[in-house]
C-alpha cells in the first residue's frame, strides 16, 4: 500500500513485528529497575497505623463526650485529650441537632442611627453570616442568650419565692424541726447567691452583643428581642410551607430583652454611673 504522498504505507502485522524486534533500550543506556510494589518498613507501617487509629479515636471522642458525656469513660479519655481537641477544632458535638431538634431561637436588634433611619436585622442570618462555622458560633449565642435571659425568672417573681421560702424556715424553726430549717436556709442562701451571680452574667451577656452591634452598624439606641422559631408539622411542610414563614415566630411577654444606646457605654468606660435600661422577663 501507498500513502497519498507516494510512499509506502506499512500495514498493522508489519508494525507490530518491528516493534517487537526493536530493543527496548540501547547497550549504552543504564538499567531501569522499575518496582510496582515499593513495601515500608513492618515498623514503620505499625506506626503508621497507631497514629492514624489514635486521631480517628480523637475525632470520635468530641461527639461521644459532648454534651453528655459518660463519667467512666467518655468524659476522662475527653479530658486527656482535650488540647488537641482545642488545637484542632474538634471538640464538637451534633447531638444538639438530633434525633429530634427543637425550636430555635432568635435574636432580632432594631438600631436607630443618628440620622434617625432605622436598621432591623436578626442573627443568626444564614444569608450573611459565613463560613457555616461562624454562623453556627451566631446561633449558639443566640441560643445561650434565650437560655439565660428568657428562662430566668424576673427579679420580682425570685423575690416571691424567696420569701416564700423564708416563711418555710421561721415555721420549721417554730415547730422544733430544726435540721431541716437549716437544710433549707442552706439552699435557699445557695439559690440566692446563684441568681445573682446569673443576672450579673446575663448583664455582662447582653450589653456586650448591644455595644458590638452599635459599633458595628454605627448606631446611637438599639433593641433586643429574643424570638422562638418554631418547627412547622410535616404536613405543613408537604404542602409547601417556607421555614422562614412568620407564622412560625413566636414573641413571648418578655421577648424584648434591652434597650441601650451609644452614651451608655461611653458612660461605662469613663465613670461606670450610667445604668442602661434593661428588660428582664
């Protein structure tokens, strides 16, 4: 056979046969050993497994040990571990999250800027919030915010029951039962010291979001509402109901939870006098 260009044209069989026949390598060339299997050292390889075995046993050890974890086991081989979990970011848990999440919380602020315009926004807000991390690190603010403020009784309502529970010691005194009236005024002494050392922590809480805001957004007075979102039926869901619906929104009596402004905290740092209007429930 030809080529278009007149030259002959070797057929397949022909091609093969030289390649074949033709040496791999000339005389001159140094020999190539070429290994598929290249084996590690028996020692090292054990190493290697260990270390990859003990991280994957770290890694598994943040979910089992957080936030209930077993006082046997779990919870001291956690403790051990616990600056490589800080150093790796693995000290995580999800069971937050499953088998059966509840409602969340929301905190939504309403900033009043000098020129008297008006921002509303909420955190935390999936849209501008990011990377998911620092959305998740948001929204365990806001839900520590609800857990501490909206489920603290208000000072009137310890106050009652404080009383309450001193007319319970005067009449187990009166009535000879002596041990129990001081195991009472034991307790009651320890829950009085505990409410004040939580209001004190909601406060710190509180006023450090307001002024981060105010900074951040340039703002003179802000408001915090703490918000319940709650979770729709499955057959709302199936009927196409948005899980950002306000119908799912529910403001409690004492949702609104501080109203600060901007001389509040300036008035902080100078003298410490100033006292901000806080809410409680």
């Amino acid at each position: 056979m030809k080529s278009k260009k007149g030259k002959p044209e070797l057929s397949k069989a022909e091609v093969s046969a030289l390649l074949e026949a033709a040496p791999l390598s000339s005389g001159d060339d140094p020999a190539i050993n070429v290994s598929d299997d290249m084996p590690l050292n028996p020692w090292l390889r054990r190493l290697t497994s260990v270390l990859i075995l003990a991280f994957l046993a770290i890694v598994i050890l943040g979910p089992l040990s957080n936030p209930i974890a077993s006082r046997h086991l779990t919870a001291p081989l956690a403790a051990w571990v616990s600056p490589v979990h800080r150093a790796l970011f693995l000290g995580h848990g999800y069971r937050f999250f499953a088998p059966n999440p509840g409602p969340s919380h929301l905190v939504q602020y309403k900033i009043t800027r000098a020129d008297g315009t008006q921002l509303e926004s909420v955190f935390p807000d999936r849209e501008t919030i990011k990377p998911r991390l620092l959305y998740h690190r948001w929204f365990m603010l806001s839900e520590t915010v609800y857990s501490e403020h909206a489920q603290t009784p208000s000072q009137r309502e310890f106050e009652r029951l404080n009383l309450s529970r001193i007319q319970q010691v005067k009449a187990l005194n009166k009535g000879g039962r002596l041990v129990l009236a001081r195991s009472l005024e034991t307790t009651r002494k320890r829950e009085e010291e505990a409410y004040q050392r939580t209001l004190k922590r909601i406060d710190v809480l509180v006023r450090s979001i307001a002024q981060f805001l105010l900074e951040r957004e340039g703002g003179e007075e802000i408001e915090l509402t703490v918000v319940t979102r709650t979770l729709p039926f499955p057959a709302e869901v199936r009927q196409g109901a948005n899980l950002d619906d306000e119908r799912f929104l529910q403001y409690e009596a004492n949702s609104v939870i501080g109203r600060f402004s901007k001389s509040d905290f300036v008035s902080d740092e100078t003298s410490g006098a100033t006292k901000p209007e806080e809410v409680r429930p």
